[in-house]
C-alpha cells in the first residue's frame, strides 16, 4: 500500500502534566515528526483545564518540528469573548486548523451554567463568524454513536448541524469494527454529507487502560478482540504484538474501502504509532 497523496495522516498528542510527561512528548514527537503528518491535534483537559499546556505544545510543534498544529477548542467553561481572544491568539502562532468540540462536561457541571455557546454546532458557527475561512475546521463524528446520544437518529443529526455550520472534514472516535464505520459513512451520504471523514485510530498496548478508556467513551472492543487480549494476562508483549497486527489490518481494511486518510491517536508514545505507520507503508 502507498501513500496517496490526497488522503490525510494526521496524529493526537495530550499536553503532559510533568517533567517526566514532557520528555516522554518530546520524545514521542522528535520521532513522529519524521513521518511527515499533515497535521498534529492537541487535546485539553475538561473545561479547558490544561489550555496553557496546549498552547506551548501547539507552539512546539508548529516551531520546532515543522508541522501544523491543530489545537482542540471547546466552548465548555468558556464565553464568546474568551472564545475570539483565543482564536486571534492561535491565529498569532501560525496555527490554520482547529478541532472544534462541545468538550467534556465537568463532573457537577449544569449544561446551561455559565455557557454561551453549548454545541460544537454552534461553536464552529461562531469561529466562522468571527474568522470566515481562515481556520480548517476539524469536528468529531461517532461511527458507533456518542455515548450521551437519546439514540442512533438524534446522533446524526447533531452531526449535521455541525456539518452545515461550517465543519471542512472530521475525525471520529476510535473503534475497532469497520463495518460501523463503513455504515456511519453510507449514512451521512445518504444525508447529503460529504465532507471527509477519518477514521480515528487507537493502537493497542496495554488492555486494561483500552478497555478503561473504551467503556468511558463508549467505544466498542469486539469480543474475539477482548478475549484474546484477556488470554495473554500480563504478557505486555503478547499484547503489544496482537494489538499491532489488529490494527494494521484494521487500517488496511478502512483504506482498501475508501477511508480519506487516518488520525492516530499517539497517546504520546512514538513506537505503536511508527510501527503502523510503517507497516502501511505510508512514509514518503
């Protein structure tokens, strides 16, 4: 498999929170650099609670190491005037991509206290107001529907309103059942949706923290998927070997069948990453 061109591999890094977590994302990052990806996202704590951590990992990445950077933006915890401030600021660093979410909720946080805007809908409207075209803006999409949806129906439907306020393509939620998200796809172009949509990709090495993450997320583990990774107990190796080859075929099967590219979840580990990457043949 080579790499097309018209398709984007892009990956996700968090803003570490200590010394230590901030050699193992410089690490991470001088070698994921090398792989040349279109974009690298930041994520953020709920409520924006590591916002300043993101903007200097934004700032490393666009300076250091060459690539753009595309900072996750929530309108949780926040107001229209923080909101613009922000935008002008990121637009000062160089960045030209966003990823625009609601965010999580705080725990014993009301949806309607202290929020002017409550939907991602409604914060990718709001950057478009203010900034027009400037901004490529990245929103979520949930191949096997977002864990708060009332059901299958409303879910896509909140999609669409993202859609037709602006969003240029999307990332989705991690999964490991093509099927979800070849269905997801004929379900948006059945709605007349076609922006690009990428498959968000969770490699796998260490099974209880995937399976922690997945139930908080609500990303499906197929069964075969869990049994096998709970066979191999505390064979970190065992698992690391199996989570690859899942994977990779995982990543094949979305390409093969039409996938607009692919966004790596890193986790602020090089090694899983590259070693897909490279399995897929996706370097230049």
């Amino acid at each position: 498999m080579t790499r097309d061109e018209k398709r984007t591999f892009s990956l996700e890094y968090f803003p570490p929170r200590s010394k230590q977590g901030e050699l193992s994302l410089a690490a991470a990052r001088q070698e994921l650099s090398k792989l040349k990806p279109a974009f690298a996202s930041v994520t953020f704590g709920a409520g924006g609670s590591t916002q300043d951590g993101t903007n200097q990992t934004v700032k490393s990445i666009i300076d250091e190491d060459g690539i753009d950077a595309a900072p996750h933006i929530s309108c949780i915890s926040t107001n229209r005037e923080t909101l613009a401030k922000m935008l002008e600021d990121y637009r000062e660093l160089g960045v030209k991509r966003l990823v625009a979410l609601r965010g999580d909720i705080p725990s014993g946080y009301g949806m309607a206290e202290h929020n002017e805007l409550r939907y991602a809908n409604e914060l990718v409207e709001f950057i478009r107001q203010k900034t027009g075209d400037y901004y490529t803006i990245e929103v979520a999409a949930y191949p096997e529907f977002h864990p708060q949806a009332s059901s299958a129906k409303a879910d896509l439907l909140n999609f669409k309103r993202k859609v037709e306020a602006g969003a240029d393509s999307a990332i989705t939620q991690y999964f490991y059942n093509p099927e979800a998200y070849f269905r997801f796809i004929e379900d948006c172009q059945s709605m007349g949706l076609d922006i690009p949509i990428i498959p968000g990709i969770m490699p796998i090495t260490n099974y209880k923290q995937l399976a922690r993450f997945s139930d908080a997320c609500g990303a499906e583990i197929p069964r075969w998927i869990r049994k096998r990774l709970e066979s191999y107990g505390d064979d970190l190796e065992s698992i690391r070997q199996f989570g690859l080859d899942v994977v990779t075929r995982l990543c094949e099967k979305l390409l093969d069948g039409g996938a607009p590219g692919l966004h790596f979840y890193s986790m602020n580990r090089s090694e899983p990453v590259r070693t897909i990457w490279n399995n897929l043949n996706l370097s230049d």
